[in-house]
C-alpha cells in the first residue's frame, strides 16, 4: 500500500516488497530536482538535479549518485 496523502496512521507493509518503477524511470520536477519515486512529493528519495548534471549521468550513476 502508498500512503499517497502522508496521513494514514497504520500502514502494513508486505515483507520483501519491492517498488518496481524505482528500476524503470526517473521523476524530473520542475526545479530540476529528480526522484525515483513518482510520490515522492515531499522530495525524500532525491537522486539528482538536472542544474548540476546531465539526464544520462543521474540514470547510470551508482547507488548514492546526486547525493549530497
């Protein structure tokens, strides 16, 4: 289950779940800033900003690639 408001107060999470479009595209915000997570509206998972790098450099770079 998406918590997609922020406000559900119980929440069950499936053991060993896995979000499969974290692996399959990129969420580009208009400031620039990109996210795996297309409900990342709160910009929690922050991999990259397009003002610093490119498109290709965010997608292949490693696991903690735009991090600062």
């Amino acid at each position: 289950m998406i918590d997609y408001l922020g406000n559900d107060s119980h929440i069950e999470y499936l053991e060993n779940f896995s979000c499969p479009q974290q692996y399959q595209r990129l969420v580009i915000g208009a400031d620039g800033r990109v996210m795996k997570c297309s409900n990342d509206e709160e910009n929690r998972e922050a991999i990259g900003d397009l003002n610093a790098e490119t498109v290709h450099r965010i997608w292949h770079g490693g696991k903690d690639a735009g991090r600062s």
